[in-house]
C-alpha cells in the first residue's frame, strides 16, 4: 500500500445546508479559517510568476534573475496536474460533497522538504486548502489529495507547492540530535519557526495550538539533553501536527487556477424509468383506440415510485405530425388510429410548446408534474430539436431547414433507414434566431416543472450551440440536467460532456463479454470520470439487446444489476421489468415498437424482476459507495463468466460479484485487491449479502457459486 501522510484539511466556511448559502463556518460548524491564505493579489502574484502560461512576461523582465522564462517552471515546480479538462479551458466535474483525487508531481532542486496543497476556491471566493501526501512510488515525487466541495456553483481548483521549512527543520533535528551534534543551532533555528507559527496560530483564534507550540519552544532548550529534546519536541505528534499547518510555508507556487462545475447530486445519481404516456390506459373501442393520457398515467408514476425510480422520463409529448405519418413497425401506410411517431413533432396543434392533445392539456401535464414531486419523482422531458412536415415552424421560419436543388425539405436520413415524418434544422442558415427560440422552449418547460431535458440525437447539432445553451442554462438554471442521447463515436460523446451536458447515454448495452465490461468500468471510472458521467440504460425504445432476444429472465436479472452497481446513475425503457423481448428478427429493435403504436401491457405477467429492481434501487439508496462513479476497482476472478469489482466511498465498501452467463450454474475463484477494500493481505473479512440476506467470512481468496435463479452477490463490507 501507499505510504501516506494524514492530510490537513483547512475548510471553506460552508453552510449546513450548501444550497442555500455560505456563512463562516465549514460543515462541521468550526471555523477554521486559511491561517495562510494569501489575498486576491497575493494569489494572482503566485500564479504569475509561477507560470508563463497565462500571463506573457514583459521582454524587459526576461533578464531579472530569479523570473521566469516563458516556458518555465515556478519556484517550486508542479507538473502533471490532474484532473483537468482541455489543458484546463474547460471545468472539472463535481457534485456537492463527490470526493476526486488530485494528482500532481511535486519537486524541487536540492534535500530540502517539500509539500503542496489543493485550494478549492469557493464561489464567494472563500479558500479550502487540502494538503497533499507523497505516495509510492516515492521516487517518481507524485502527490495526492481526496478534496470536495459542499456546495454548488462554480468553483476554481489550483496546486500551491512551498518549501516545507518544518519538515527540512524537522529532518534534520532528528538527526543531528540522535548524533548529539549542532544541538544550540538545531534550537536556535527551531524557535525562529516555533515563534512564526505561534504568532500565525495566535491570528487564527486558535488557542490550543498557541498552547502546544508554546510548550514545544520552552521544551526546545539547548541546555536539556538531545533525547530530551527529541522526545519532547521532534518525535511529539502533537507539536508536529500543529507545526503542519502553522508553520512558514515559503517560496510558494500556485498553478494556474482551473475552472471547477460543482452541481447537485442527480448529475451524478439517481435511477431512471422511461414510459410512454399514451400507452397508460391506452385502450380500443369499436371505432378504433383510444390514447392514454397524463391522467390515465398516474398508475405508472406510481409504480415507478414503488420500484424506487427517482427520474420518470417521457419521450416527447407534442403534437405529432400527419404528413409521411409512420405505421406500425416504422411502415409508411399508417391507418387513422395510428398515433405516429412522437418525435415528428409539430401540426396544426402546435409545436414544442405545445402538448398533443390526445394527451389532455397543459394543465393536466401541470397535475402529472405535481403528483410526481409528491411521489418523490423528477420528471425528465425529451428535447428533440426536429420537426415534423406540419410544424409550424415551417411555415414561419422555413430557413430553418435544409432545402435541396429541388425545391424540396431534407428529410432526416440515416441510410438506409428514411425518416420522412422528421425534418433536421440547419443550424447555419439563421444561428441567432434558432438559438433564441431553443432558450425559449426550455425556459416554457421549466416554469412548467420540468428539471431534467433528455436531449435526442444532440451529435447531429453544432458543439457550439450546445456550448452557448449550455452555459446560458448554467447561468439562468444551474439546478436544471441535461442528459445526452448520443450513441455516436467517443470524441463527440465526450465533447458533449465537456461543453456541459451533466449526463450522456453510454456504450454499456453493448458491453457484455467480461474483458468489455472490465475495460468500460475502468474507463469511466478513472480516465473520464471527472467530466462525463454515464447514464447506464439497460435498454430503450431504440435498442432491445440482442443477448435478451430469448427472453431468459436471468438474462435481464444480470443486466439490471450490472447496470445499477456500475454507474451511479442507470435507468429502464418500460417492459424490460416484465421481460419484454420479441425482435424485430435478426435486428436489435423491438418488434410491434412502442415509437409508432400504443402498448398497454399486463404489469403483473410473469415472468418479471419487479422485485429485483426495487431491491436493487434500495440497496443504492442505501449505499453511498454506488452512488458515485470515480472509486472503483475490478477485482481477478479466474473464469470469463464472472466479473468482480468494489465500489467504495469512505468507510462504505459494496463488492460485486456477477455472473454472466443466464443458462448455466458456474463457481469461481475470485482474487480480491485487498488494499482497494482497506483491508490486508492476510486479513478475514465479514460481508453481508444486500441479496439474500445472509452473513459470510471471506479471505483474499475465495470461492464463489452462482445460478440463475442467484446470479450475482452483492456484499456489504462489514467493519
């Protein structure tokens, strides 16, 4: 294991309710003031003449001994900072109290001691100072911090390294002292430090370290023995803990400060069900179907509730246009009872502002909102930037759209799939105008209750627009999510990510062999982490997985457990509890798909893991290791069918063991990193089974049995 030092943390006085403002104290109530936190102007001096990178140096200032050229090092030098996003242009992601590391090789010229800090500045600009530890390998001079920020806004992150006068101090009393040598001088540069520190805890109200260093400076008498002075003074861990964060900290050096995006909780976590309103009670008659509504919709808010979702999504609830209407099963002869696909938005009912009234009305839409928040859920509303051939916008705002040598509309293609009921917008051809209008659309729908935006097929528009809608939502409605429905190339998914989408859809329907599954939680746990954050869906009206097609219950089991421990945030299309699987054949889309008809379903048919997924939405509840994303760690086990990994979040521990194979029984034995779980090699551990209930001893090595019908074991660590 890492050898590390304890860090000092010096926090930003915060409130106990983050949300609402920030007083002077931090969350534990104690004021605990920076007791060397340099001024507005002291901090742009260290990040001027620390850095060339921001602040081009006057030619005159090129021959001044001791400045910097432009390409150099500060005083200190501190390379290597992580995280940090395009070079530090764009901000790390956090949500309120999400523990991150940071990283940085620190190091300096000569033996002289070192150290750094990280500094969260707050958005009332307030200083948090964390102090890093060395870890090994201690030769490669890498320096770490776990930090977090309590409350939300934008924040700035930086690396302060200094001249650590009392470790130098310390080092060499030690052993000049155990030589007997040198003793008046060791005392006498002591107290010049003891004195300082004194003074700066006196200024810092902080009278029991005032006492402690006062005792050690009486106790530093060169005409008491060495081992005295040793026992008393150098090896007191008292004195030394005070000295560490009162101490002269000289030649200090800050990095550039790095843009820091702390949001509330539901970027990172929560559980997702998406459903159909119009399939809700949905019902025929004998002159043709009737559409369920937002009244009739009521049940399945409910049920979400009780399976313990905390966001219900809707796909687009406008008017659905007629023109190129398509059928069933995306045919283009649809009957009159037809209702279309609800992404060809726009007819003589209205457009985005407007909701399809075969759905009842905006207030009814307005009760639907209010009994979800009595239910304790989000509502989630698509955002689809498209319309249909009867949008009102193409009459009024025709240049919104592609016209082609023939005179004729684009149509949205992705050959050789035709969407003919959907027209793309150019964002070209009128960027001002259309921007303003999508302001609009989602200003309507938040003074309307919704919180959440699930965006369709936001990879087709312009990254700048979305940077610009981005950064004026965070502006006007930072409490507001946007979710990314890009299954598209990496760049782009990421892209997304960094120009402020707090969620994106992710690449785990697809990950299913066990080298994919280890690959993927790595990645997104440690190289992407601190900007993208996966929503893990484990199927949607898009995608019906093909490892499902066979219905095999155990198959569905599997996944919604690897999709509710991997991620923190992981969501449902409707009928995937009750196992529903028919495909169109040999393609991954359902046949009969609820995109162009209704689908009333039978919520009590077996076969169903309805159960499961109120357990699983529990545990997560419960656990706080799985509701964060960057502390993860894949765990050997030596058969291909089975995929361990641990979670972890302070003294929470979840381990998860999972087999992936629905058909057959199989054991393994699993090899675990000790370390990751904070524990030793030879050491026993107690783990409690979230599952089954049952209570277990485990080694380093051990052997696990998995079945079907108990196709996983998800594990408490026991303390």
């Amino acid at each position: 294991m890492a050898k590390k030092r304890p860090p000092r943390r010096i926090a930003d006085p915060g409130p106990s309710d983050p949300d609402l403002d920030l007083t002077g104290t931090d969350p534990t109530g104690h004021a605990t003031p920076d007791p060397q936190a340099p001024s507005a102007a002291d901090i742009a001096d260290l990040m001027r003449r620390s850095t060339g990178l921001r602040e081009p140096y006057p030619p005159e200032a090129m021959d001044v001994p001791g400045q910097l050229p432009l390409r150099g090092f500060g005083r200190i030098p501190v390379h290597n900072v992580s995280p940090t996003v395009e070079a530090g242009r764009l901000p790390v992601k956090a949500v309120v109290d999400e523990e991150f590391t940071v990283s940085a090789n620190v190091f300096r010229e000569g033996h002289d001691a070192v150290g750094a800090s990280v500094v969260l500045v707050s958005p009332r600009g307030k200083r948090h100072v964390t102090d890093m530890v060395q870890v090994e390998p201690m030769g490669l001079d890498i320096w770490e911090a776990r930090v977090h920020a309590w409350a939300p806004g934008d924040w700035t992150m930086h690396v302060e390294a200094w001249s650590d006068a009392w470790g130098t101090w310390h080092h060499n009393a030690e052993a000049k002292l155990e030589a007997g040598i040198d003793v008046d001088l060791v005392c006498a540069e002591g107290h010049v430090l003891l004195d300082s520190a004194a003074d700066r805890a006196a200024a810092a109200s902080r009278p029991d370290e005032v006492e402690v260093i006062g005792r050690a400076a009486e106790a530093l008498d060169p005409s008491r023995s060495p081992a005295e002075i040793l026992a008393s003074v150098v090896r007191d861990p008292a004195v030394d803990a005070a000295m560490r964060v009162y101490a002269d900290r000289p030649l200090a050096t800050a990095t550039p400060a790095e843009p820091l995006k702390v949001e509330r909780r539901r970027a990172l976590y929560g559980s997702w069900y998406e459903f159909f309103p119009r399939s809700q009670g949905a019902h025929q008659t004998e002159t043709g179907w009737v559409s369920g509504t937002f009244d009739s919709s009521w049940e399945r808010l409910e049920a979400a509730a009780a399976m313990g979702f905390d966001v219900v999504y809707l796909p687009p609830i406008h008017p659905v246009g007629r023109a190129f209407r398509k059928g069933p099963n995306n045919t283009l002869d649809a009957g009159p009872d037809d209702p279309g696909s609800p992404w060809a938005i726009g007819s003589p009912d209205g457009g985005h502002d407007a909701v399809n009234p075969d759905l009842g009305t905006l207030e009814d839409f307005d009760r639907f909102v209010g009994r979800a928040r009595e239910l304790g859920l989000e509502v989630a509303l698509d955002f689809a930037l498209q319309a249909s051939p009867d949008h009102p916008w193409v009459h009024s705002h025709p240049e919104w759209f592609t016209t082609r040598v023939d005179g004729t509309i684009a149509y949205a293609e992705n050959p050789p799939k035709k969407y003919q009921d959907i027209y793309p917008i150019n964002f070209d051809n009128d960027p001002e105008g259309i921007y303003h209008e999508v302001i609009r659309l989602l200003e309507f729908w938040i003074a309307h209750g919704v919180t959440i935006f699930r965006v369709d097929n936001p990879h087709t528009k312009p990254l700048n627009f979305w940077a610009w809608v981005m950064e004026q939502m965070h502006r006007d409605h930072p409490e507001v999510i946007f979710l990314a429905e890009a299954f598209t190339r990496p760049e782009m998914m990421q892209a997304l990510a960094k120009v402020g989408f707090q969620q994106g859809y992710s690449y785990f329907v697809w990950r299913t062999e066990k080298w994919e599954l280890e690959e993927y939680l790595h990645e997104i746990s440690h190289d992407t982490g601190h900007y993208y954050r996966p929503n893990f869906f484990t199927n949607t009206p898009d995608i019906n997985p093909i490892p499902l097609n066979d219905g095999n219950p155990a198959g569905f089991a599997i996944r919604a457990i690897l999709a509710a421990t991997m991620s923190p945030s992981w969501g449902m299309y409707s009928g995937f509890e009750i196992c529903e699987h028919a495909p169109v054949p040999g393609r991954e889309e359902y046949l009969n798909s609820e995109k162009y008809q209704y689908r009333p379903r039978d919520w009590s048919s077996q076969p169903n893991i309805i159960e499961l997924v109120t357990r699983l939405n529990q545990i997560r509840r419960e656990h706080p290791a799985l509701q964060q994303l960057r502390d993860a760690t894949i765990h050997r086990t030596d058969h291909d069918k089975v995929f361990a990994f641990s979670k972890r979040a302070g003294d929470d521990v979840v381990i998860v063991v999972v087999s992936l194979d629905p058909d057959w029984g199989l054991g393994a034995h699993v090899t675990f990193d000790m370390a990751a779980l904070g524990l030793a090699d030879d050491q026993l551990f107690e783990v409690h089974d979230e599952l089954t209930g049952t209570d277990a001893t485990w080694a380093r090595e051990d052997w696990v049995e998995l079945y079907p019908a108990q196709p996983a074991r998800i594990l408490r660590l026991r303390r």
